[in-house]
C-alpha cells in the first residue's frame, strides 16, 4: 500500500489537487480517493470508496495538525483531534522556505480562495525567527491582497529546513515578497529537483 498527496488525478478539483488536499491510496493496481475540503478547521472529504479512509484521514491531519475534526458528507466516517494552539502573526515577520511559486498553481488557488481570515500555515521558530513550512501560495495571496496578519501553529521542520534558510538568506529572500512568482515548467524543472536534492543530501 502506498498513501501520497496526488497532484495529478481527475477525480480531485484542480485548485484542491494544488493545494496538496487530495490523499491518494494505491494498493494492488487499486486506487482510492479521498479529497478534503477544509473550511475553518473542519474537514470533510468525498471519496470514492471508505476502505482506507482511516489512514488517508491521519495522513492528512499528520501535515495539517490544525484540523480539529474530519468527516465525510454522509456521516459514514467521523474522527476528532486534540486541537494545537494557533495564534496570529504578522506576515511580514515570516521567513519562506521555498523561493519559487508556479504561476499556474497560483492562479488555480487564488481563483477558490476567498476565505483569507480562516488560512493556518505551519511554522517552527529555528534561531528565533518563524519559518513557514508549508503554504507559500496561500501566504503570498494573502500579502497581495494586502492582509497583515495570519493564523499559525507549530509543527517540526524537516532535516533540510536549516539548509533552505541558509540558501534562502544567500539569495536575499526574507519575506514572502521576495518569493519569484515562475511558470510550471520552471518550477518542475529547477525547484523540485533542487528540493529533491536537498531531501537526499546529495548536494
């Protein structure tokens, strides 16, 4: 059995599928689908078969631990969570982890994304400062409409963390202004890469 965010079926809304909210579980050339719909810290997901709802519902809630509860639309699956305390931040105060942003899923997110007051991005304080983790499409739009502040809680980076703030720094990218706004292709053919990189030390 393999679980993984899936970025590419048709069975999910392609501004879901960007923001990594489609759990896909294959097993055995089977594949099963479950897309979570967050609103606030509520998610309810469509499916198109129950059997490993479980593990692609803590799987979710694993990289999203501001969710509190999850369910699907005819109640045949419900699970809580202990709650995280979430707090405010400027935005302005947030180091980025990623340097560069696809157009396309910028534009796929921002054209779904109307609820700006109910977005909660993971950070880690590392050397003193808040370092986003995840959600820089989400983080960019709200600086672009102007928004000062935005909800967090904490979570643990990653081992490569640290390296990307170096580099990030290096390359004078401070703030979420500072992050590039490029095509997919740029994105798939220089950032991920490099990310893979990073992830399997082989720099």
């Amino acid at each position: 059995m393999e679980i993984y965010f899936d970025k590419l079926s048709s069975f999910y809304d392609e501004a879901l599928r960007k923001s990594n909210l489609c759990v896909t579980v294959s097993d055995n050339n089977e594949f099963y689908y479950y897309e979570f719909n967050v609103i606030n810290r509520i998610a309810k997901v469509r499916t198109n078969d129950n059997k490993y709802i479980e593990e692609a519902s803590s799987f979710f809630h694993d990289n999203n631990k501001y969710i509190t509860k999850i369910y699907t639309l005819d109640n045949s699956f419900y699970q809580e969570f202990d709650e995280v305390m979430v707090y405010k931040l400027p935005i302005k105060v947030i180091l980025p982890t990623e340097f560069l942003i696809s157009k396309e899923r910028y534009e796929a997110i921002d054209n779904t994304l109307h609820d700006l007051d109910s977005i909660y991005l993971p950070v880690a304080i590392i050397d003193d400062e808040y370092v986003l983790l995840d959600g820089h499409i989400r983080l960019y739009i709200m600086q672009e409409n102007l928004n000062k502040l935005v909800y967090v809680y904490l979570d643990e980076p990653e081992h490569y963390i640290k390296d990307l703030i170096y580099i990030g720094k290096e390359q004078n990218v401070k703030t979420i202004k500072d992050v590039e706004l490029v095509s997919e292709k740029q994105y798939k053919s220089i950032w991920e890469p490099f990310i893979d990189q990073l992830k399997n030390n082989s720099f």
